[in-house]
C-alpha cells in the first residue's frame, strides 16, 4: 500500500513538472514576441523619414551607426554613412534603437522657453495697460 502511494505521489509530482515547463517557456516567447514586435514598429517610423539617422545595439552589445535603408518582414538593412556598406540585421538581434535627432537640443529647449516667458511678459503688459483708465496712473 506505501508503495502505491509513494508512486502515485511521484507520479503526479512528475507530471506537474512537465505541464509548469511549457507555460514559462510560453511566456518567454510572448514577451519576445512582443519586444520584436515593438522594435519592427520602431523601425519602421524610423524609416519613415528618408535621411534619419539610426543607432541599433545587437545583442552581442555591438552598436550600429547609419541610416534604414531597406526593411523585411524577418530583418531591415542599415546603410553606414561613413563606410556606404550595407548590414542586415535581425529584428531579434536587436536590443535598442535610438534615432538621432529625436527631440530638441538644450539650446532649442532653452530659446522655445524663453520665447514664451517674452510673449506672456508682453501678453500681461496689454492687458494691464488696457485696464488702466487714461487719467489715473496705474500701479
């Protein structure tokens, strides 16, 4: 009687194993799955724009420099400006992509916000100016 509960123990213990194994391994595929999905979407906006220049980082942590000069469903080509050569690279080979000249510099930041603290100081100088009656000074 021990030894038949003993392998039926085994037995069920065994076969929870092997049905736990193919659902992490599933969740590792859905989450590549997406990532690959996020990285096509980000390049395909990138090559959107004919001159944008693009930095991918493989996997290997090696990091290409150039421009999206062709795109397939499984991989896009990288055309480096320095050297004219072409680089086809796997959307799951990639980890990152950065485009160059995403946003504005500090500088761009820095006149935008000034151009606009100028215009509400103007902004606010009419309307306290309108308000005023013509006979009274305003303070």
């Amino acid at each position: 009687m021990f030894q038949k509960s003993l392998s039926l123990a085994l037995a069920l213990i065994l076969s929870g194993m092997i049905c736990v194994t193919p659902v992490s391994a599933r969740l590792q595929t859905d989450q590549e799955t997406q990532r690959i999905a996020k990285v096509k979407e980000r390049i395909s906006v990138i090559s959107l724009v004919e001159h944008k220049r693009v930095v991918i980082t493989r996997r290997d942590g090696t990091k290409l420099r150039g421009r999206v000069s062709e795109m397939t469903g499984v991989s896009f080509v990288i055309t480096d400006d320095q050297t004219d050569t072409n680089t086809t690279v796997a959307y799951s080979d990639v980890t990152q992509v950065k485009s160059k000249g995403d946003g504005f510099s500090t500088g761009a930041k820095i006149a935008i916000g000034a151009g606009l603290a100028v215009g509400a100081f103007i902004t606010w100088g009419v309307i306290y100016s309108r308000s005023c009656p013509t006979s009274l000074p305003c303070r």
